[in-house]
C-alpha cells in the first residue's frame, strides 16, 4: 500500500536552504571537472549545457573537457551490456579521462550515474572505477557514495529505504514496484544497505554501510561531514534524500569531507549532477529555443517528427497511448518475434520505407511490439535486447539518410543510446535542457548527419501519462 509523502516526513525537520551558487562556488574552488559515466543517457535530463560524448576516445575527452564546464556526461550504454564487457568498458573511460586531463591540464573525479529504481551494474562499475583511480593516481578511494534519489521522477529515500511513486499517488518501496522485477538487474531490497548486501552478495553487509539519516542532514551538518570522513577503502554510504536541497546540503557536506583530503565515487540518480556542481533547476525549454536549434539545419523545413519507443515499462504504454489518442501519428511496428526470425531484413526495410513516406504528412512513431519477449538467462535476454535495438537503429539511420525528420524522440534508456549513437552518428552533443520540469532532455548535436535535428532522451519509467504528448506538441510547434 503506498504511502503519503506526508506519512514519510512526519517530524522530519526542515534544513537550511542551500542556493545553488554556494554550491557552484565550491565547485569552482576544487578545481575539477566530473566525468559522469552514463549508463545510458537519460542522466542528462537533469542538467543543461554540459557536453555528452557518445564515445570516449581521447580526442573527444579533450574537447569535451577543454569546454569550460565543470562536468562532461559520456554514454557507456553498460546497462545494455553484460558485466564484462560493462567492466572493460568503464576501465577505457576511466584510463581515456584520465589521459585527456593531463593533457588539458585538469583534474577529473567520476561520477557512475545509473538508474533511480536501482537497476544497473553495482557493485561492479564503481568498483572499477575505484581501481582506476588507485591505479592512476596511487589514492584509494574511501568511499562509495549511493545515491539513486529523483525528486522530480518520484523517487525519494527516507529512513535508508527507497521509494518510487508521486506526490499524488503516494510511494511505494522500490523493492515492491515492478522496476525490482527486471530481467537482468532484478533485486528484492528496498533498505539501501541490505540493497547493497544482496547486490554484493554479502561482501559488504547491511551493518557495513554508513547511513547519512535526513534528520542528520538537514540539521548537523559537522556530523554528517564526520561521516563522510570516517568512510575508507570504498566503504558504501547511503543518505536520505527528499529534495532538491537535500541533495545541496549533501554537496556541501561532500565538498567539506573532499577538502580534508576524502575521495569518493558517486553512484547516483540524476539529479545529483546537477546539484553537485550547483547548476539552478533549468526551466522547460520552449518553442523559440527549439527553433533556434532547427535553424539552418536538416530539420528546419521537415513537416513530420520522429518518436522511437522501445522501452516496455507500464508508463511508457501509458504514454505512447495518450501520445496516439492526442495527435493520431502514424504508428509503425518493428514485431520482436520477426526481427528474431530470418525475415529480419525484408521487415526493416519496409518500416523504413513506411516512414519515410508518413514523414512527408506529420509525425511517426515506430515502437517495438509491446509483447516483451524475455528469458530467465540473464544473458539471453540482454542478446534478445541488443538484436531488437539494431533493428530500431537500422530504421532510424534509413530514415535519416532519405527524409530527416523534424525531430527525434528516443524513449527509454538503452533504445536512446542506440539511436543516438549508431542510429543518428552523433558523436559529440550539447545538452541544452529539460522538456518538462526536471525530466526529459533535449541535445543538440553538435556535428554528424544529424547536427540541427533536436534530438530528446525520454527515459521510459519518468513523466506521467500524457508527458510524452506534451514533448511532440511543443516539438511540433
């Protein structure tokens, strides 16, 4: 039975406010830059004119990292990946990072940003993160700071446990919902530390994890900065976050803990990039900014948008029926159960035609069957994954080369990786914004056959039913 954030908070004090700009001001003093390893690139909806790598090549570290910004988003897609190859792939991020910044002359710390309903590779990436730093810089890392919250997605943590749901629907623990059912990355707890006991399989133990409480937080902070100091050899810590605040007075606490000679990885929802380099909330981008985006580009005279679903979640069929009901695209089906068959080819090509031609009247959606077709290998389902995903892409980059759309809408996490990485070319990106409050971001390519076409990162768990309608009919204007 879910319960009322009201229920939560009961004699919950109320913290100092924290402005971004005291944040932005330590950030500033400690002379770093973030490489936020993105799992897929969704991270990005929290944050604004920061530069996303779709590769991680020294060449491009050095550009992105040459801009000016205090964090740089590269997409790894691990959550697509199996733990080996997410390993490896986390270890050439971290060792090309650190190459560019000795040749920019900065310092980097990582940021592993995953998923806010705790679906992901941990323990695995920022624990190898964490041997890369030793690695690099001969300094351990002392602690593993998790934090999956998302205010603006529903996701809180109170009292060490997580929770996903609304404000007007109320909050149910994550271990509960659906998202604890995956087929890959499935688990049972909602306590943040037994969390992290069953994803370690008992090499790190509840009682091992260090627990910031939010009373702690938001009134003392010498003890939750004496907390943060006392955590060594990449001990776990977790800490309840409600609010964007919170999440303020932790950077805070994080800065103080980091200039008494502390290093920690972070592995967060995200909103916590945002935070920890004090950006302000950045309000909905509108219309005129869109079209300032268009301007000049493939995309400035296209009648008809593109939107890509491939995520199976419950609110993401919610959404692409609402989308359906509001503005009658043309709907276009990529069946599952032909794209694992021999006649894989002939069905692509026929989509992509399809759309091509539906472009030329108005907006198209091409979404995968919603029938999702799963194992019980672990496995086998990501291979079932990635076969569909190419399949997505293979549309996308038809599509592209012989009517570029107006726009592009990827929905769900992995699908817009995909798209924008194999499908679209994009290899460099500026994110511009959200779509709608605090969710869902747009980026601007910056070079590939795509550069002018807004392209939206749509996560298929954040928004409500008829958020998605609400993206196509301001990116229609």
């Amino acid at each position: 039975m879910p319960v009322t954030l009201d229920q939560l908070l009961t004699g919950a004090p109320q913290g100092r406010a924290v402005p971004a700009a005291e944040v932005a001001a330590l950030a500033s003093a400690s002379d770093r830059v973030l490489v936020v390893l993105d799992d897929d690139p969704t991270g990005t909806q929290s944050v604004a004119n920061l530069p996303v790598l779709m590769n991680w090549t020294v060449e491009s570290l050095v550009w992105a990292l040459s801009q000016g910004a205090p964090a740089v988003y590269v997409m790894t897609n691990s959550r697509s990946l199996g733990p080996a190859d997410a390993e490896q792939r986390n270890r050439e991020v971290a060792r090309a990072a650190f190459e560019a910044a000795a040749q920019v002359g900065v310092r980097v710390d990582f940021v592993s940003r995953s998923d806010s309903t705790l679906r992901g590779h941990f323990p695995l990436e920022p624990d190898t993160l964490a041997q890369e730093v030793l690695a690099a810089t001969s300094h351990s890392v002392d602690g593993v700071v998790v934090i999956p919250a998302f205010g603006e997605a529903g996701r809180i943590t109170v009292d060490a446990i997580h929770y996903a749901g609304s404000a007007a629907d109320g909050y149910t623990p994550a271990g509960d919902t659906e998202f604890a059912k995956d087929a890959t990355f499935g688990y049972a707890a909602s306590d943040l530390r037994d969390w992290v006991q069953e994803k370690t399989g008992g090499r790190v133990g509840a009682a091992d994890v260090a627990w910031i409480p939010l009373a702690t937080l938001r009134t003392d902070p010498a003890a939750t900065v004496a907390i943060l100091a006392g955590l060594r050899d990449a001990q776990p810590l977790v800490c309840d976050i409600v609010d964007e605040n919170d999440l303020r007075l932790l950077a805070v606490a994080l800065y103080t803990a980091e200039a008494q000679g502390k290093r920690f990885i972070y592995r967060v929802g995200p909103p916590f990039g945002r935070a920890i380099i004090g950006q302000d909330v950045t309000p909905p981008l509108e219309p005129a900014d869109i079209a300032a985006i268009r301007a000049g580009g493939l995309a400035q005279e296209a009648t008809g948008g593109l939107i890509v679903v491939g995520s199976h979640v419950s609110m993401t069929t919610r959404q692409l029926a609402a989308l359906v009901e509001a503005d009658r695209p043309v709907e276009l089906e990529i069946d599952v159960a032909t794209v694992l068959s021999a006649q894989v080819d002939d069905h692509i090509a026929e989509v992509t035609a399809r759309a091509v031609e539906a472009l030329a009247g108005g907006n198209v959606v091409v979404r995968t069957s919603r029938t999702l077709v799963r194992t019980d290998d672990a496995d086998e389902s990501l291979a079932i994954a990635r076969r569909v995903s190419t399949a997505v892409i293979t549309v996308v980059a038809g599509v592209l080369a012989q009517r570029p759309p107006r726009f592009v809408v990827a929905k769900g996490g992995i699908t817009s990786s995909d798209v924008a990485a194999r499908g679209l070319s994009i290899e460099r990106a500026m994110v511009r914004g959200p779509m709608l409050p605090g969710i869902v971001s747009l980026w601007e390519p910056i070079d590939g056959p795509a550069r002018g076409i807004p392209y939206i990162v749509f996560a298929g768990n954040v928004g409500g039913p008829s958020s998605l309608a609400e993206v196509v009919h301001k990116l229609s204007a």
